[in-house]
C-alpha cells in the first residue's frame, strides 16, 4: 500500500471516529432529555419503570448531570466566607514556594518529596494548604459532607501541632472537643498576655479566625458527618434537592450556616499553618516569606462567586482530565508562577478576587496532573491490562448508588432515613472524586456511608431499636453496625475510620494495609497494593446500593425490581454479590485481630523498630537516623514564637474518641 493509500485509509478511519464520537453525544444528550422528564416522585418514577431498568437507569443519571449544570448557578449559595479564607492561602502559599516546598508534590500526600527535614515541614504544610483547596472545591460543588470530613481532619491535626507547641497534653476523661478547646484556650490567652494594651485590657481576637469555638466547631463537623442535626439539610441540598436555590428560608439558613461553620474551620487551620510559616521563615533566615503572611488573615473583598465549573469537575478524561481543561489548568499554572516570579501575566495586576481564582486553579491543575502522573504509572506497571476508558464505565458504579439514596431522602424527609441517605448520597460522590487523586482521605468518606448504611438498615429491620439509639448520644457507627447486624464488618470500619482522623496516634499505615489484605483475591493479586482503595469503594458502594434500593422498594416495590435489573445488567447478578459480601465479611471478621503496622504519624521514630511506607505495603528495613529524625519531628516542629523550654516530644495523649 502506498504512502498516499496510508493517507486516505487514516483519514476514513478518524471521519468513523468523529461521526461515532457524535452520534454517542447525540444518543447521551436525547437520554438525558428523556431522564429530566421524569417527575422525581413516586408517582414518576413507577410510570418510567413500566419502559423498562434503562428508562430508569437514564432518569438517575439525568439527576447526576443536573446537580452538575447548577455548578454554573452563581446563586446557589454565598461563598464569601470560603473566598476570604482562600485568600490568606494564596499568600501562605508563596511564602512556602519561598521557603523551599515542592510544587511538583502530590497534593493529597502529607509528606514531601525532599529528604532534609527542613524541606519536608514546608512541604507537609504546602499539603495543609492543598488540603483547604481541597475543601474549598468540595464546597464550591455543594458537596459539604466531603468538605466537613477534610476540614475536621485538619483541624485536628493542626490542634495537635499547638498542643505540642503550648506542651497541653490530654486529660483522662476530656473528650475529643473539650480538648481541642481547652488547646485553643491556652494559645489564645498566651496572644491575649503578648497583646495586652497600655490600658490593661486583653485585645484577643474576635473573629471566626480566633479559635474561640474550636471545640463546638469540631463538634458540628462530626454531627455533619453522622447525618445528625439541622445542618444535614445541607446534605439534603446536594443529594435530595440537587443544589438547587432553595424557596424556603429555613432551608436556606441551613445551607448557609454549613458554610459557615466550614468557613470557621478553615480559618483556624490556615490561622495556624501561618504561624508555622512564619517561624519556618524565622528559623531559615528567610525573614520576606514571613512577611507575606504577617498581612491580615481577611482579605478582602474576595468575591463571594464560585470558581468557574470547570475547576471542580471530576479527573476522568471526559471532564477535568480532557485536552481542552487540561490547556486551561496549564495556562493558569503557567500565570500564578509568573506572578510568583513578579511578572504581570495579565498586563497588570490582578484583584484580590481574581488572584484567588487564579491560585485554586493552579492548585487544580497540579492535582491533575499528578493523576496524569499516577496513571501513566499504572500504565507502566500494568501493560495491557491498563484501560484507563474503563474508568469511564466505573464511574456509574458510584452514580447509581448516590442518585438512588438522593430519592430515597427526598421521599422520607424530615425522618432519620432521609438524613442518613442524604448523607451517603452527597458522601460517596466525594469519596470517588477523591479516590481519583489518591487521596487516602476517600476511605474516610466510606466510614461515613458504612455508618448510614447501618443506620438505614436498622430503621428498616428493627424501627424500634433503632429508634431508641437514634436519640442517644453517644452512639457509634460500631454501635449501628452491630444493631444492623454487619458486626463482621467490624475491622472494616476500624481501618476506614483511622484514616477519616489525623490525631496523636493515627496510624493510616496499618488501616490502609488491613484494606489491601481484605481483598478475597489478595494473594492472587499481582499488585494488591494498587486495587486495596478502589476495591473498598467498590464494597461501600454495593452495601449503599442495596440498602438504598430496599429503602427505595418500602414506598415502590415496582421500582426496586427496575433498580435490581439496573445492577444486573453488568456481570454479577445480586445473589452473586451478595455471596460474595459474605466473603468479605468473613474474611474481615478472621482479620480483625491483625495488627500490621507500629508506626503512627507522631510519637519519636526512633522508637518504632520499622516503619510501614504510607503509600505502598511498607518495608522490613530499619530507619535510617535521617527518616528517624523526619518522622519524630516533622509533623511538630518547635515554633520559637509559641513554646517554652523544653522536650521537643508529641505529647502521649490516648487515643480520644477512638470509635467517633
């Protein structure tokens, strides 16, 4: 075949890739016509069910796609607060790039890429930076259970680095949030000592950036993350009602106060992360770096507009990871590090509101690319076997289950089940966007589904039971799995909810070793350590499925029937999932007694006779007096302008509200 044959063969094949690339854009486009017509009652989703499980499987997921066009509202809701604390980021964000931090790091990683200590604490809080981007987005996408589960993550960890740096050590019988205020408490008083006025008054600050609720803050989070109290109206919002503006002020308020007390939870953590930067900046002589969060944590105005949509999409190659997002990521990359380097991109300077547009964006982009990244490098181990297309397909294994739950709360409002389905719903659409960037923080999102499973389940089977541990307040998701009857899964809640805290003796190692050895085929597995976190949303979503669906068939046993064909259109029939639950529960139940790490984030390493890798299945090799001395210090340093004389060691505290 000739060179000018080639030519015309190629081209024939591209004009048949166009024209199927468009007719399965016109097919998805008429599906989802389709799918908006169908009245989101009981009443329309019967009727639709008499066309068959397809008709039904399009109505689900044109709810999917409408939930994301309302990205695009602007009146959805009021960002300011969020837009304010992102802009003290920006410039803490400089300041680290000043200081030494690696902007090519994973985003969702706590440890950098250098090797000197020094260089590492800049990176670990270039992460804590990364990590209120992280909320920010998920707020931005209405998904407020993911954001409060970051956001609590954080506050703790950043709690327990002025614990360390104040020397409050837990007390026996102080609960989690009693100590988490008393640690707050004491920094403040020591700003208030520093601060006092010529008159003799004590100037401590007033604003949400002071710390005067950490406690009550921390407390709303979890509720939030347990699907209990007023503000899971937010979650209903997202899951039930689509993002769309409310009508009803009540419900408004609701909305508004989770971003509040989101805002006030990402102020004290940036608040402290800034005093870190600035003694950072102290103890390397770079006294300019500390001068650029020495500015007002407020800045003002920010804007009170979200993003543009495109930033918050999901890392999959149709959306945030496709040519066209991918060129404007690089452009806003390209622009911020101009800045950084004093260039004017944009020909001049840009508005405290653009600039932090500009900074998030850039953000997004390094996460995109490290999922490139991280692709790339299944690719390579992988071979053939690698289809990154197939990601595709995957990802209705999560939309079916959400969509489902979001109808569920929308037909029992006001109730139990609707709080808790609304919070599975909004909660498992976090944990696939974050498991798409290896973010550890995913399996944290699954502790939250495990519990509202139980919790459904148990209003289900046994209403009056659950009844009476509804109203008790210090239940625990191991308490709903035991009256839902999933004890077995009880170590399978253990190593999810390690990871969902970031506390004295947290130790994510060994809960992200037990997910990998939980696998059935584990030794089968060429690369267990690879599948450990997908195989676990994987398990999280067939238990929302199921339980949803029963919810689900209470109100339409007609629609339960389309539901179960749903999922039986791909390989497994239920019965077959269900044998394999059993499986799984049996091999959790035989593991639950393992113990396969000794390294927690503090505490001197020096101390531990190995060290498990946080991001593969860990090594046999002792630690060397550089990593000893990494991981013993880096994640406490001693801040000179905070602490007094002294052992440099983490306190002992015990491990605080271990079942919460």
């Amino acid at each position: 075949m000739g060179r000018a044959s080639r030519r015309r063969r190629e081209k024939r094949r591209m004009r048949a890739q166009r024209s199927e690339a468009a007719a399965s854009l016109l097919e998805a486009h008429e599906a989802d016509i389709r799918g908006a017509r169908v009245a989101p009652t009981i009443a329309g989703y019967e009727a639709v069910s008499s066309d068959g499980p397809e008709a039904v499987r399009e109505a689900l997921i044109a709810r999917h796609n409408a939930r994301m066009v309302r990205f695009t509202d602007p009146r959805r809701a009021d960002f300011a607060g969020i837009r304010a604390t992102l802009g003290a980021v920006v410039h803490a964000d400089m300041a680290l790039a000043r200081l030494g931090a690696d902007s090519n790091r994973l985003p969702a990683s706590p440890f950098g890429t250098s090797r000197s200590f020094r260089m590492g604490w800049a990176d670990h809080l270039s992460w804590g930076l990364d990590s209120v981007v992280a909320i920010a987005r998920l707020s931005f996408a209405g998904q407020i259970v993911g954001a409060a589960m970051i956001a609590r993550q954080q506050l703790e960890r950043w709690t327990e680095n002025l614990a360390h740096n104040t020397r409050t050590a837990h007390r026996q019988g102080e609960t989690r949030a009693e100590f988490i205020q008393r640690v707050w408490d004491v920094e403040l008083n020591l700003g208030a000592r520093r601060n006092k006025t010529t008159r003799g008054r004590m100037d401590i600050p007033s604003s949400l950036w002071s710390g005067r609720r950490a406690g009550a803050v921390f407390i709303e989070l979890s509720e939030l993350m347990h699907g209990r109290g007023p503000l899971v109206e937010a979650a209903h919002w997202d899951a039930a009602h689509l993002l769309k503006a409310s009508d009803n002020p009540e419900s408004s308020r609701a909305v508004q106060r989770a971003y509040s007390l989101i805002s006030e939870a990402i102020a004290m953590i940036v608040r402290r992360i800034r005093v870190c930067i600035r003694s950072l900046a102290t103890e390397i002589g770079m006294p300019s770096a500390g001068r650029l969060v020495a500015a007002p944590e407020m800045i003002s105005p920010g804007g009170s507009i979200p993003p543009q949509p495109w930033s918050l999409w999901p890392l999959v190659p149709t959306t945030g990871l496709s040519p066209e997002i991918q060129a404007r990521f690089s452009t806003a990359r390209n622009d911020y590090r101009a800045v950084n380097q004093g260039e004017r991109p944009a020909g001049r300077l840009f508005r405290d509101d653009e600039f932090i547009d500009l900074h998030f964006y850039a953000a997004r982009a390094r996460s995109a690319e490290s999922a490139l990244e991280a692709f790339e490098e299944e690719r390579t181990i992988l071979g053939d076997a690698f289809n990154l297309d197939s990601m595709l397909g995957r990802e209705f294994q999560y939309v079916i289950p959400s969509e489902i739950a979001g109808i569920a709360a929308l037909w029992n409002r006001g109730t139990p089940v609707g709080e808790a389905a609304a919070t599975a719903s909004t909660a498992i659409r976090s944990a696939y966007w974050l498991w798409l960037e290896d973010d550890d923080r995913a399996m944290g999102l699954l502790r939250v589904i495990l519990e509202q499973v139980a919790r459904l389940r148990s209003w289900r089977l046994k209403e009056d039971k659950a009844r009476s541990l509804e109203v008790n307040p210090d239940a625990t998701p191991r308490d709903w799995l035991e009256l839902a009857g999933l004890r077995r899964l009880g170590a399978f809640n253990w190593a999810l909810g390690e990871m969902a805290h970031f506390r004295n003796k947290t130790d994510w190692p060994a809960a992200r070793e037990m997910l990998i050895q939980f696998q059935p085929d584990y030794d089968a597995k060429r690369f267990p350590e690879l599948t450990g976190r997908g195989w676990a949303l994987d398990q999280a979503a067939f238990l929302l499925f199921r339980e949803a669906t029963e919810i689900v068939g209470l109100s339409s046993p007609k629609l339960k029937i389309s539901l179960t064909k749903i999922y039986e259109h791909g390989s497994k029939t239920m019965l077959e999932s269900e044998r394999q639950l059993n499986t799984v529960m049996d091999k959790v139940w035989m593991l639950r007694r393992e113990r396969y790490s000794v390294a927690p984030f503090t505490g001197p390493a020096v101390e531990h006779a190995r060290l498990w890798s946080l991001f593969g299945k860990g090594t046999e090799s002792p630690l060397s007096a550089e990593s000893a001395l990494f991981h013993s210090l880096a994640l406490n340093p001693v801040d000179e302008e905070e602490t007094v004389e002294g052992n440099t060691r983490d306190p002992k505290g015990a491990n605080m509200d271990a079942s919460d």
